[in-house]
C-alpha cells in the first residue's frame, strides 16, 4: 500500500512539473508566435504601401512621358474637346492600375504648370499623390532625330552618322533617334539599316518620345516675322547670323549652302547638293537627301507630321549623307529666335493619402 | 530483510530519481531560459527595426515633398544642409509662403551625444529613434556624387544642387545593433 501510495504521488508530481514546463514553454512560445505574427503584419504592410508608393511614382513618370510636347498645358486642362467648362477638362491619359485628373495649379499662370492628382492602386495598397507638372525651362530635343512616324525599313541607302556627344562636357549625351514608338522597334530599325547607320560609342539609344508639335511651332514662327530660304548662303562665303527661316512649301538644296539658327521647312527638304547648318532644322514634309547629296546638322533635326499639310509618305529617305551632331548651344540659340517646346517635368508632390 | 532491502532500493530509487529530476528540472530551466533570451532578443530586434524603418519612413514621406511648390512661389526644397541636420520646405497649402512654425518646415536632427534621431515640426521636436550609435546625412548631386559639406553646412548654391539626400543610422535599443544606408530623391526638378 505505502509504494502504491508513494508511486501515485511521485506520478503526479512527475504530471505537475510537466505541465508547468508545457505551460511555460506554450506561453514563451505563444510570446514568440505573437512577435513574429506582428513583424509579419508590419512588414506585409510596409510592403504594399511601398508597392502602391512605386506604382503611384510608376503612374506620374508614364503619365509624363505621355503628355505632348509644348509650351503650356491649355490642350490637357481643356480636355479632348477643346472646350473650357465641359466634363472632360483635364481627362489625362494614365496607364493601367492607376488614375488620375489635372487641375489649375493655384497662383499666376506663368510659368506654366498643372497639378495632377494621381490614384494608384498596387495589391493592397492605394496611394493618393498630388503632382505639380511644369515645363522644362531648357529648350531641348530628346534625340538628335526626331520624327513623328518610324523610319521605314531601307529609308536609309546612304549612310547616317550620328554623335550624340556635345563639345559642352557639361552636356549629357543625346540619343540618336525619337520616335512615337517603343523603344524596341526603333532598335530593330537601327539593327535592320546595318552600317548605313552609324552611331557613335556616345549615341545612347534610340527612345520613345511624343510627337514633336509642328504645326503649332510653324504657327509660332508665323508670327515671329521669320525670313526666308534666303538665309541660307552659299558655302564658302561669310557665315550669316543665325536666323530664324521658313520656308512655305518645300526647300530644294541643289548647290552648296550653309546656315544657322532655326529652318523651318512647311514640305519637304529635298537635299541634291549639300547643305550645313547650324541649330534646329525642322522639316514638316520629310527628308530626302539623294545620292550624292550631303546633310549636316549640328544641333538637331525634327520631320514630319501625319495629318499635316505635305504630310509625307516616308519621313526620311537617305540614299547619300546625313550627319547629325548634338550641340546643346545651338539649341539655345535657336531657342532664342523661336521659344522651342519644352516637355513636361515634374516639378514636385505631395502624398496625400 | 526482504523489508531492509526493500527501503534500501526505495532510497536509491529515490536519489537516482531526484538527480533525473533535477536533470531534468536544470534542462528545462535551461530550454525556458534560451526560449526567453529568444523572446526577447526577437522582440528587442524587430522593435529596433521597426523604430529605423519608423525613421526611414518619415524622412522618405518628407524628402518627396520638399520643393511642393504649387504657387511657383519658388519654394528650396532643401533650406539647411549639414551632416547632423537637414532642413526640408515645402508649401504644402498653395498659399506661397512657408510657415516655419508649422509642417511646411520640418527638420531632422541627429543628437549623437543624446543617442536620439529627431523630427521637428515647427517648434515641435518629436524624437524619431533612440539608442542612435551612428547617424548622418548626405547630400547627392544630378549625377549621384557626394556633396562635400563643410561644418556650416552646404551653402545656397551647393543647396540647389542637391537631387537625393541620404541618411546613415545606427541604432541599438537592445541587443545588436541595426544599420540603414537610405538614400531618397527629391521629386522636384531643378
């Protein structure tokens, strides 16, 4: 009887002391489960707030890359319409997963600026943002080529040189080509043309890049009194002042010219001889340089417009030389004969929620 | 004498069963003294992570809005620059002015001698992070490289430079101290 009764006590002891180890071993372990499952909570949380935080900044940088080149916003505030007060003002273009609207900026209207609201979903998070958009106070082309149709397959037979480094050293360097279209298929059509087209080691890549206005820049220069094709002289004379020259209709080059400022061509610009020029040269009819034939450019060179009066079939077409060089100088000169467009920049935000 | 041997086995069973006993007993306090440790170590880290994440967080919410500048009134994203201390701007209510005694002004401190990071919001001074063992900011140019800042911080024309500011933060509540190398870029373009 006594080892029964001594062998039930010592069993329950035995019971005792593991129950108080579970005990104490579930409540450290209950402890640790209750840390891990917050730090898994907060970290899940800071995860999606800082995904719906990329794609809101994602929304605002494609959201500016879509808006066109210009000189102020009145074409996004007024809407696809054209008209003040309708419901469309400020309807902007934003791609999937997020939305947004642009607004008057409080204050002066100069310089001119925009501020969009943007709504970005993300997961699980959503980020309201509120976006302050201006224009870049620096004229610039976003490539020495800029054109508001793809190059053709073949458009090049003769060769293009392009330097996308500035003797400013302070310059950045400039990609070669811009056009409407992605990136990809502008490679491809650099590939495709072989060594008719030559990029230097400092030529970035050709981008994507909205269409250059034309119309409204031959507006402009409408206005600003311009000369003519006379401006260009013969090579070998005395350089000209730059100049701002338009050119109604299309310009034929059939001798030796040179010239500097900014050319405007309303039609095409048929290159037969050679022609150097200095600053921006727009051709709104497209380029044809034939065989033989040389162009160079150090500034840079914009073409076409579908829809435009002498609209081309193919914006370029180069059976002989096209030499493109980027100087930011010239830009700035030709900026001052005729206000250039700007892009769009983002010029501060806000979270707002 | 089967009764002595019967005591006599009883008492050894007793002494072997105590030191298992007291085996076990030692190998559990042990298991519940690691799984402490653990508990707080788990506990001391992750309150540390989340006091530098804290930090990072508020410094990134406000370095993006520094230079809000919706009134083109012309509003410096940065209006101090030091190593220990960085002054943002922002004109968050479109009026054109920058309030200094509210949150369109805020500040960063960091108090080596206190151990403490802080926030300051006008005359209000909301310390961030405790514990701090390193801390300091920098100052990135367009091209990313490091801005030399003198002890009087940077002066206005080396400010306007500035694209991203960076913070270095070192802290240690308990146990192993954590580290963050952060740097966030300004949303306004110069």
């Amino acid at each position: 009887m006594r080892r029964r009764a001594r062998a039930g006590s010592e069993r329950g002891a035995a019971l005792a002391a593991a129950l108080v180890a579970l005990a104490v071993s579930a409540a450290l372990v209950a402890g640790l489960a209750d840390v891990v499952r917050t730090e898994i909570i907060l970290a899940r949380e800071r995860r999606a707030m800082v995904e719906a935080l990329a794609a809101a900044d994602a929304c605002i940088a494609q959201s500016l890359t879509a808006l066109p080149v210009g000189w102020d916003f009145e074409p996004l505030l007024l809407g696809p319409d054209g008209a003040r007060s309708t419901p469309d003002d400020g309807t902007l273009a934003t791609p999937t997963g997020c939305s947004g609207h642009a607004a008057r900026a409080p204050g002066t209207p100069d310089p001119p600026r925009v501020l969009l609201a943007i709504d970005a979903l993300a997961g699980e998070g959503r980020r309201l943002l509120e976006a302050i958009i201006g224009r870049d106070p620096a004229p610039a082309s976003p490539a020495l080529l800029w054109t508001t149709l793809p190059p053709f397959p073949d458009a090049v037979t003769g060769m293009m040189v392009l330097e996308g480094a500035d003797v400013d050293p302070e310059a950045p360097d400039l990609p070669g080509l811009a056009a409407p279209t992605t990136p990809t298929e502008l490679d491809a059509w650099v590939a495709a043309e072989g060594s008719h087209v030559a990029p230097s080691p400092r030529t970035p890549a050709p981008v994507q890049a909205p269409l250059p206005p034309l119309s409204e820049l031959a507006t402009r220069a409408e206005a600003a009194r311009p000369a003519g094709a006379e401006v260009l002289v013969s090579q070998g004379t005395p350089p000209s002042p730059p100049a701002l020259a338009l050119v109604r209709g299309d310009l034929v080059i059939s001798d030796a010219r040179q010239g500097s400022g900014l050319l405007l061509v309303e039609g095409a610009l048929d290159i037969r001889g050679s022609l150097d020029f200095t600053g921006l040269v727009v051709a709104a009819g497209g380029l044809r340089i034939a065989e033989g034939a040389a162009l160079g450019v150090v500034g840079a060179l914009w073409l076409g417009e579908p829809g435009a009066p002498g609209a081309p079939v193919a914006p370029l077409a180069v059976a002989g030389r096209l030499a493109l060089r980027q100087s930011r100088a010239a830009i700035v000169t030709a900026d001052g004969l005729l206000a250039l467009p700007r892009r769009a920049v983002l010029r501060g935000l806000r979270d707002v929620g | 004498m089967r009764s002595g041997a019967q005591r006599g086995t009883a008492l050894l069973e007793q002494l072997v069963g105590t030191m298992l006993a007291l085996l076990v007993l030692g190998t559990l306090v042990a298991v519940v003294g690691t799984g402490s440790g653990l508990l707080v170590a788990v506990a001391a880290r992750g309150e540390t992570e989340d006091t530098v994440q804290l930090a990072v967080e508020a410094l990134t919410f406000d370095v993006r809005r520094a230079g809000y500048d919706p009134a083109a009134a012309g509003v410096p994203a940065v209006s101090e620059a030091r190593t220990d201390r960085l002054t943002l701007a922002a004109d968050l209510n479109g009026d054109g002015t920058v309030a200094a005694s509210s949150e369109e002004t805020t500040a960063y401190v960091c108090a080596l001698p206190a151990q403490q990071l802080s926030r300051i919001i006008g005359r209000q001074s909301l310390p961030l992070a405790g514990g701090v063992l390193a801390c300091g900011f920098r100052y990135l140019d367009a091209t990313g490289t490091p801005l030399a800042v003198p002890p009087a911080g940077l002066d206005v024309p080396d400010r306007s430079r500035i694209r991203a500011v960076g913070l270095d933060l070192t802290l240690r509540l308990r146990g192993t101290p954590t580290t963050r190398r952060v740097v966030v870029a300004l949303r306004t373009s110069p």
